[in-house]
C-alpha cells in the first residue's frame, strides 16, 4: 500500500479542495476556504506548503501563482483512514463496529433499509 502522509483536520479541508477542484491555484484555493472558514490567506498558504513538505499535494508554478496537484487520491486516503480506525478501535474487526455503532445509535426505517440492501448487494 502507497505511503500516506499524516494530515491534520485542517489540512484536510484544504485537501477536500485540492481533490474537487485540482489543478487549482493558490488564489483559488484561498477564495474557496475563505467562504467556509475564518483563516487568513496567510494561513491556507501555510497549509499548502505544509501539505507539500509532506508529499500530498505537489505543485507548478505558472506565470506568477502556483498550481497544486494532490499526489495522493481521496479514495486512497481514505482508505487509509478508514482502516486506521477500524485497526485501532476494533481490532480489524468489521463485525464489532457494525455492532457498537447499532447498539448505541438509533437508525431510521430508511437507514436499515439501506444497509439491508447494501449487505445483499454485497452478498451476491
């Protein structure tokens, strides 16, 4: 499996960004966070090159901004992410978290219905 790099929450937003909108320049990528969060232009920038340095995102420099690509896909990343907790907190045990998860949430009819159908999907 590809090296993921650790990335924090706040990084993570700026990523989200990155995967829906790359290439996307560093004016863009302010723009878009700057609607959705109260952190300075100086801030994000900071992100970006922290992002990087860790080998998530890499860049090109086109005239006089610099345009970002991730080096790592969304799916990756979350699967990573998604393993991560389900080894830490379960064991690796898929079972146990399905379990705890209905045992201490409360799910609508729509809900059962869909993982229902997702686990015949999933059986055939």
């Amino acid at each position: 499996m590809k090296n993921i790099p650790q990335i924090s929450e706040a990084e993570f937003e700026v990523m989200k960004i990155i995967w829906k909108y790359a290439p996307i320049n560093t004016n863009e990528v302010t723009e878009k966070l700057t609607h959705t969060t109260d952190w300075s232009p100086k801030t994000i920038q900071t992100m970006l090159k922290r992002l990087v340095a860790k080998n998530a995102l890499t860049y090109s420099k086109e005239s006089r901004v610099f345009v970002y690509t991730p080096l790592i896909s969304e799916a990756e990343y979350l699967r990573q992410k998604r393993t991560s907790f389900l080894d830490r907190y379960f064991h690796g045990n898929m079972t146990s978290m399905l379990s705890s998860y209905l045992e201490e949430e409360t799910l609508s009819q729509k809900e059962l219905e869909e993982l229902r159908k997702l686990l015949s999907d999933k059986d055939h």
